[in-house]
C-alpha cells in the first residue's frame, strides 16, 4: 500500500473514532440532561401526599420498590442508581411524608437528611402525672411501655431516682418520631424539670422554709393550681411562703381535691375540708407530701423568689386576678364580697370563717 492510501485510511479511522467519540459524548449529554430533567420532575403523587414508613435495617430499595408498585415513580432503578453513585444511599430509619410536588432530588434529599414526619404531645401546665400519660396513650405514633403499669414499675422503666413521679414531668410541648417510647419522652421531660429545678435552686432567695429542693417543687405545684393571673405567681407565693414561716396551715382547696382524687365532682363540701388526709391542708401543718400537679417554670421561681409583702390572705375576685389581705378580718370581708354565691373561679386561702 502506497503512502497516500495510508493516509487516507489513516484518516478515515481518525474520522470514525471522532464520530464514535462525539456520539458517545452526545450520549452522555443526552443521558445527563435527561436525569436532570427526571430529577426535578415531580413525582406522581396526589394531593393526600404519600406516607412511608422506613423500617430499621431497611435501604432505599425498599422506598423505591414501593414507589413503584405505586406507580408514584418511573424508572424506580434510575433512583437506586443515581443515590448510590451521588453517594446519597445512606437513608434514615423512620416515616416520612412526601407532599404533592416532591421531585426525585426532592425526596432523596430529605431521605439523606432523615427528615422524618415529627408528631407532638403537650403536657399543660398544672396538670397531673396521670393527665399526661393519658395525653400519650391519645398518640398512635407513640409506642406504649409505661401504661397499665403501676407507680413503681413506671419508676424501674423510667429508670430516674425518685419515689413517686408526681410533679417531675415538665409541663412543655413534645416533639417525636414514630415509635417513640412514652418511657423516652417521660424521661426528657423530667431531665427537662430536673435541670431547670436545680439551677433555680441554685438562685434562691435566702430564709426560705424549704429543706430541699423537692419541697420547693412541692410548692410550686400548689402556686400552679392557685394562680388565675400569671403576674399574681410572686404574690402567691409570698402568701404561702409566709403562712409557713409563722406556723400557719396552708389552708389551700387544690391539696384538698388532689386528695380526693375521683370523689371530687366539682365542689368542696366542709365536710372535705376537715377530712384527715395526707394533702389536706387545712388538716395537716407544713406541705403535702408530693406535689400536686406539673409546675411551670414560673411556679417553680415564684416558690423559689416570693414576693415581699405582710399578706397572710387573698381570694379570688373573679375577673381571673386575687385580693390579697394582711388580717383574717380584712380577708373575711373579701370573700363576703367576692366569692359568696359564686361557684365559678372559687379561690380561696383560707376559705371565710363562720
């Protein structure tokens, strides 16, 4: 072959493998502007959106199945395919929820970062122990370990050094994955509590009639269930805090009801109010022996700081605000005239005398 037909061949291959070359390229692009496009298209997902539930141990190829099964996806296996060479493979455990809109870039995105659907339970201030575990009972997402329990087999789950569990739980707002445990959030909120009682405590005015910080909880879940009006918690507790320094009952109606427990309907009777039992503070000198409620951060340091004052006294007016009284006289004339003949807002410290 002479030198000009090598050439010519030569320069034939070199054409081919060029064309070769950009075929492939324009392949590539192809390919690439395609995937870009699927992964900004929004998947098929109506407007009730579409829930999964990734289990524990479970890959993305389980999501990408049911996607399409469902039909919500095309090209399931293109998914599977671009997360693991994007290194976006790497899924949470937990339940997510996908909205109308989502797009594949959309939902793995969410997956990396295991956005998962939160649920939320709040336990309200002044509310019992047991108040807030039937909160949690009312929760399908929360998975049941404390309920049917007793006090002292919830103490062993709960695995926190206490004797009884009223008054620990601090009253806030929750926020959860799926599968949850009571026990797990139950213990958040009596770290949440446990931490913010110690640092209080740590700041406490001087003189105070507590021996420990538990009795000073105690109190704060009395002022709690007392209160009408948030600015009044410091006065309250002033009022409570001096009754004790002077060896005076407490003479508060919710220790009463928390000591009735399901025999109260509504109404304090007299006969109620002069029953021997261990929160009757009409009967008993001191504090009850627990608390009577989930105390607000703001009990806590009202019972912590009271206010200062000589009010020994207060009833409530019923506008939601209390007329506080340094003498049993002047308080008995309060409550002539604003409690007698009304049943709504009855608050009193003591009650009248006869």
């Amino acid at each position: 072959m002479n030198m000009t037909k090598k050439i010519s061949l030569a320069m034939k291959l070199l054409g081919f493998a060029a064309f070769i070359y950009l075929a492939g390229l324009m392949s590539a692009t192809f390919a690439w502007i395609y995937v870009q496009k699927w992964l900004t298209t929004p998947l098929a997902i109506s407007e009730q959106g579409y829930r999964y539930e990734l289990k524990a141990g479970q890959s993305l190829g389980h999501l990408a199945y049911a996607l399409g099964r469902d039909q919500v996806i095309q090209h399931p296996r293109l998914l599977r395919l671009y997360a693991r060479l994007t290194e976006l493979n790497k899924v949470h455990a937990g339940e997510y929820f996908f909205p109308q809109g989502t797009t594949p870039e959309m939902l793995l995105d969410k997956l990396a970062k295991g956005d998962v659907v939160l649920y939320q339970v709040t336990f309200v201030e002044g509310w019992t122990y047991k108040q807030a575990l039937n909160a949690l009972a009312k929760v399908d997402a929360v998975k049941l370990q404390l309920a049917g329990k007793t006090e002292q087999e919830q103490i062993a789950l709960l695995n926190i050094p206490v004797t009884q569990l009223e008054g620990w739980i601090f009253p806030d707002t929750y926020s959860f994955s799926r599968n949850t445990s009571d026990v797990e959030i139950v213990q958040g909120a009596y770290q949440k509590m446990l931490s913010l009682l110690n640092a209080e405590w740590e700041k406490r005015a001087p003189d105070l009639p507590y021996k420990s910080s538990y009795e000073a909880l105690i109190m704060a879940s009395i002022i709690e269930r007392e209160t009408g009006h948030h600015s009044e918690r410091d006065q309250i507790a002033g009022v409570f805090v001096r009754r004790l320094q002077q060896g005076m009952k407490l003479q508060t109606d919710p220790t009463v009801i928390y000591g009735m427990g399901e025999r109260y309907q509504g109404r304090i009777r007299r006969a109620d109010l002069e029953e021997a039992t261990d929160y009757n503070t009409y009967v008993i000198q001191g504090l009850p022996p627990t608390p009577i409620s989930l105390p607000s951060a703001a009990s806590i340091r009202a019972a912590l700081n009271p206010a200062p004052g000589k009010a020994l006294y207060f009833v409530a007016k019923g506008d939601g605000t209390s007329e506080f009284s340094e003498t049993l006289a002047q308080h008995n004339q309060a409550v002539r005239r604003y409690q007698l003949n009304r049943s709504s807002d009855y608050r009193s410290a003591p009650p009248p005398a006869k």
